[in-house]
C-alpha cells in the first residue's frame, strides 16, 4: 500500500498514465489532486506530512530493571532492606536445604534482587534510583532511628540526594531532579 510519503511518485506515475492518454495537466496539478486521494486540503498539507520526522517504529521495549546485589548474611539484610528501607520480599529461591538465598524485595515500581551466590554480583555495588518525594523518603528513615545509619539530604547541582550504605557496604543514592 502506498503512503503518503509516496506521493511525488503517484503525481509522476498519473501524468504519465493521463500523456498516454493525451491528457495534459502540470505536476503541480497532479500533486493537489494526490493530496486530495489522501483527504488532504492541498499539496502544502501533505508536503509538511512528509517532511515531518517520522516517530521510528521501537521494537525494543526495556521494561524493568532489577540489580543484584550481594548479601552476607539473611537477617542482616532483611534488617535492612525490609525494616529499614520498607521493602517486602516478593520471593525467595534457594536449590535446596542449606543454599545460599537469592530473593526480590520491592518498593513500589523498586526491585532488587539480593543473592548470597558469591558469583551474582560484587560487595561494594553502588546504584542510582531516580525517583520523586525524596524528602518524605528522608524523614521516614530519620524517623526510624535505624542504629547502624542516619542519612541526611544533600542538595547539590540541581538534584537532592539520600545515600544510604547496607551492611554488605552496597551504597544506595536516591535521588530527585529539582532543577535548582
């Protein structure tokens, strides 16, 4: 099927279709009446149609991600992945009694994959999570009085940040663009 982006070659292809014919009309009369087999006003129209970037067609599609990251120990992790930071587990696999652990815990649209395989990730990660209401997120952690960390709010280039470090020394910015 013909587009609209074809049309210089439809108006090419009916002048000379209508000479075989002997019909004369101007190519300028050929593309106003191509614009109007495409419900289109006039040429003008139909030129700024095919002059308009086109949005390409994405075939992909990245939809979620979820770090892994490197845990030592289960309770220290829940400790602070779910009492601290307000995650919940969403499930757990292990190969058999006496594995190692690999879970995902999540907040909100926030997943991390936690592992205790010593070939999933590296201890000492470091994370960037964007996101929005980044003071209110401050507050609820100050306001737990966690003992082992006390993040404050920084605000810097344009962006506020909280930084938090878990047990595994994995390291955690939030951050909200501001634009100040």
């Amino acid at each position: 099927m013909l587009a609209h982006s074809d049309a210089k070659t439809m108006a090419k292809a009916m002048r000379e279709a209508l000479a075989a014919r002997n019909l004369t009309i101007s190519h300028s009369e050929a593309l106003e009446i191509v614009a109007r087999q495409f419900g289109l006003a006039n040429w003008n129209i139909l030129a700024a149609k095919i002059d308009a970037p086109t949005a390409r067609q994405e075939t992909i599609a990245f939809e979620l991600t979820a770090p892994i990251v490197r845990i030592f120990d289960v309770a220290k992790a829940h400790e602070f992945y779910l009492g601290f930071l307000g995650f919940t587990v969403d499930w757990e696999h292990r190969y058999g009694e006496n594995f190692p652990l690999y879970t995902q815990v999540s907040r909100g649209d926030l997943v991390l994959h936690l592992s205790e395989h010593a070939g999933d990730a590296t201890p000492g990660g470091n994370m960037v999570v964007y996101m929005k209401g980044i003071r209110d997120l401050q507050k609820e952690l100050a306001d737990k009085d966690y003992r082992y960390m006390k993040p404050g709010l920084e605000h810097e280039d344009g962006r506020l940040t909280v930084e938090v470090t878990d047990p595994f020394n994995n390291h955690i910015r939030f951050m909200e663009l501001t634009g100040e």
